[in-house]
C-alpha cells in the first residue's frame, strides 16, 4: 500500500507543479505562531516541551483521520490520504526545478534572478564571491534533498503518512520558529530558546535519513571520494544535530560528485555544471531508494 502511495505521490509531484505553491501552508504558520505566544508565558518551561505540544496538536488531525479510516472499502480511502498527505509533506518546492531555474538565470546572466534562485535552494544569505556561491549551492542541492524529499519518503515507509506528516510539521515549525527569531528586533530569549528547540527535534528526526541519504549519495557517485569524506570529519563538538547532519550531507554529497576543475572553464560553465550534477546525483539516489522500497515491499519488510 505504502509503495503504491509513494509511486503515485512522487508522479504527481513530478507533474502538478503548478500547485506546489499550496504546499507552503501559510495557514498553519498562524497556528505555529499562536503556539509561540502561549510558549512565551511558560519562560521557565524547557523550550522542547511546547514545541513538541505544538507539533503533536498538528499531527493530531492526520492521526484522527487514519484510525477513522482503518481498512475500510479494502483501504481505498486510506491510499488516497496517504497520497494526498505525502505530496503536501515533500518540498515545499522541487530540488529538481529550483536548480532548473538557477541554472537558467546563470546562462542569462541575470544577477538578481541568481542571486533569489540560490537562495531558494541554500534558504540562507548567499555568498557575494562567485566560486564560493557555486560551491554553496552545490551543497544546499545534497542538504536540501534529503529536508524536502529522502527525509519525508524514510518516515513515510516507516510510519505511512503520519511519519511523513509528522516530519514535515517539525520542518514547519522549526522554519517559523527561525523567522520569529529574526524577527524580533531586540533580543528575546524566549524566541531563541523556541528556535534551538525547533532545530533540535528537526534534527533528531533527520538523523537517520540524514547517514542513509548519505550512504546513497556514496552509492550514486564516487564512492571513493564520498567515503573518504565521511571518514574525515569537519564538524566540531558543539554543532546541533540539525548543524551535524548538514555539515555530513555537504560534505559526502560534493564528495561523491567528484567534479574536476578545469582552469579553463568558465564560472558560467562552472556553475551550470555543478548545480546540474548535484541534481543528477540527487535523481540517481531516488531511483536506488525506488528499487529498494520496492525489494522491501515484495518481501513483505514494508505494508
């Protein structure tokens, strides 16, 4: 059931582009934020607690309506929840047409339109040096993969759509939880303390899907190289699981693309070439994770 929902899911993500825009949720960012204010009159409270509170009463929903469905009309009506809650839990936007994008701005030599698309795949300030931008985006494609899609298919194979759902809830909360913090133009404690406890339960439940996208991405290129670096890490004690699991997914996922320099090249050429090999490696690992989920399935490891 679960693979059938999974095949679908990611085919009509494939072609209903047009309505990714309804996977932002902008509704639910007013229940994150009422949340927030309730968690700001328990200043004394360890800041996980109301993040976990605000995350279950938002699963809640989804929980209610699978255990109303069960098996019902042979579990019909179960497959299409679970198509319809794992095409809102992946993205919000697609890896794959972001680096289209970014790529068809850099051959135009548009820098605004270069500048807004990296962004939208780094999700952070974008490095005024050319090189040092080229490499940042060639990490945010092997970091974002697995926030937007390798994460999600891992809790929905595990845990069907409440484990997909629950993990995309956490992403929302911790990226609303982000923008409060910013926000607020003097210091406030409190939506810092919420932030570190967003990012925290984030990562926790991107740890494991985090090291097996990791391994594909070893799997899927240069296994060499990629291993190599997972052997000599970079990260440093005091990184958030969050901060670990990116630095390991930067660091294997460019490994893997094993991209020679070539002093010849261009920074146009560069660029192009590098966002478009993330994004082939990225595919290369979905078709692996699709032949193993199937194997799983046939021999009854997955519903």
């Amino acid at each position: 059931m679960h693979l059938i929902a999974l095949l679908i899911g990611l085919v009509i993500e494939r072609l209903a582009t047009r309505l990714f825009h309804l996977r932002r949720l902008r509704w639910i960012d007013y229940l994150i934020d009422a949340g927030f204010r309730q968690a700001e009159r328990l200043p004394n409270w360890p800041a996980l607690i109301p993040i976990v509170v605000i995350v279950i009463l938002l699963v809640l929903p989804v929980l209610a309506i699978v255990l109303a469905l069960g098996d019902s009309l042979l579990g019909f009506p179960y497959l299409l929840l679970a198509i319809v809650v794992l095409f809102f839990s992946l993205g919000p936007q697609d890896i794959g047409e972001d680096v289209d994008e970014y790529c068809k701005a850099i051959e135009e030599g548009d820098s605004e339109r270069i500048r807004e698309t990296a962004m939208a795949i780094i999700e952070s300030d974008v490095p005024e040096d050319t090189l040092e931008r080229i490499h940042k985006v060639e990490e945010a494609v092997c970091v974002q993969a697995n926030n937007r899609l390798f994460a999600v298919i891992f809790w929905f194979v595990l845990l069907g759509p409440l484990g997909a759902w629950t993990y995309r809830v956490t992403d929302l909360v911790r990226r609303r939880a982000v923008f409060a913090a910013a926000r607020d133009e003097v210091e406030n404690g409190n939506s810092e303390r919420l932030r570190d406890a967003a990012a925290l339960l984030h990562g926790w439940l991107a740890w494991i899907p985090a090291r097996l996208t990791a391994i594909g991405y070893a799997a899927a290129g240069n296994f060499d190289t990629a291993l190599g670096a997972w052997r000599a890490p970079s990260e440093h004690a005091s990184d958030t699981p969050s901060e670990y699991n990116e630095h390991l997914l930067a660091r294997v996922g460019t490994a893997a693309l094993a991209l020679s320099e070539d002093p010849d090249e261009d920074l146009v050429s560069r660029g192009v070439r590098g966002a478009a090999a993330a994004n082939q490696l990225v595919f290369r690992l979905l078709l692996i994770w699709a032949v193993v989920i199937a194997a799983m399935t046939l021999y009854g490891w997955t519903r």
